[in-house]
C-alpha cells in the first residue's frame, strides 16, 4: 500500500487549443488534443480522443508516401500524416 509521499499535489495547466486531422476522411477526424503542462511550459501529458492505430502495413506506406513526395526525415510532422490519410 502506497504512503502520503507517493502521491503530490501540483498545480498544472490544461489546454485544449491543439487540433489534429484535417477532416477530409473519416480516418482523419478534426478533434480537440487535451494536453497537460507543468507551469513551466513542459509537456506532461497529452490525450488525442481518437488516436490512428497503424498496422505495420500502414507504416510501410506512410514510408513510401514519405519518399514520392521527398519528404525528409528532419521535417517530418503531423501535417504529413493528415496529408497522408486523406489518400486512403
């Protein structure tokens, strides 16, 4: 059984500003990001209501749509995935 010093009390900021999907397929639905920050600004939380799950089939696609488009790994972000479910 846990003690009073495993649980803390702190104070957190709560955002829903964050969008993800573009909207464009119903793999790709716009929704509300909850996220979760220490006072300082850090991220230490995050939940997405309707999280993509990708088959390993999937990823080989997403790597393929990646190289016709010659998208660099460097540069690689959200907005490339939305782009990517709205070719399915």
């Amino acid at each position: 059984m846990g003690t009073s010093k495993d649980v803390q009390c702190v104070e957190v900021i709560i955002s829903k500003q964050l969008r993800r999907g573009s909207g464009k397929s119903n793999r790709s639905p716009i929704r509300a990001i909850t996220q979760v920050f220490t006072k300082n600004g850090d991220l230490i939380a995050e939940h997405d209501p309707c999280p993509e799950n990708f088959t390993p089939s999937d990823l080989v696609k997403f790597a393929q749509y990646l190289e016709l488009n010659k998208i660099i790994p460097k540069s690689i972000g959200t907005i490339h995935v939305d782009q990517w479910l709205d070719t399915l």
